[in-house]
C-alpha cells in the first residue's frame, strides 16, 4: 500500500470515528459518505499501483481486452461468426 493509499485509510477511519459521535442522522451520513470516498480513493491508488505493475492501464486491467477482437478481421474460412 502505498504511502497516500495510507493516509486515505487513515482519514476514513477518522471519518468513522467523528459518525459514531456525530450529533444529527444528517452529520453523521454525510461523514460515513465522505469515509466511502476516501475508501474509493484507497481502492484507486491500489489499482494504478497494480495496473503500473503490470504495465496496463486500470481500464484493461480490470475488464477483458477487447481490442484484439475489434479490429479483427474476419476470415471467409471460418466457420465461426464473429465475435462482438
């Protein structure tokens, strides 16, 4: 995890901590959606980490690669129909 990932944790668990005190339904929401945010934040970073890696962007990483079949021509010997 790096060194951001962590720090977003950490103000997440601080928004946490403030919902469990907070004094209206109205506060406390808005500080477990801001603990959500940060959390996604986390998630983020983790994933262009890993994406940096493996030298793929997150967007390939995370769904199957489909520009092998876009631009694929097809072949009159194929039996197959082409895939979409």
């Amino acid at each position: 995890m790096s060194s951001a990932a962590k720090e977003f944790e950490g103000f997440a668990r601080d928004c946490v901590r403030l919902a469990e005190r907070a004094d209206t339904p109205e506060l406390r929401e808005k500080l477990l959606s801001l603990a959500r945010d940060w959390m996604r934040a986390v998630m983020e970073d983790e994933d262009s980490d890993c994406a940096a890696q493996n030298r793929r962007p997150v967007a390939t990483a995370l769904r199957p690669d489909r520009r092998s079949q876009a631009g694929r021509p097809t072949s009159s010997h194929s039996d197959e129909a082409p895939s979409r």
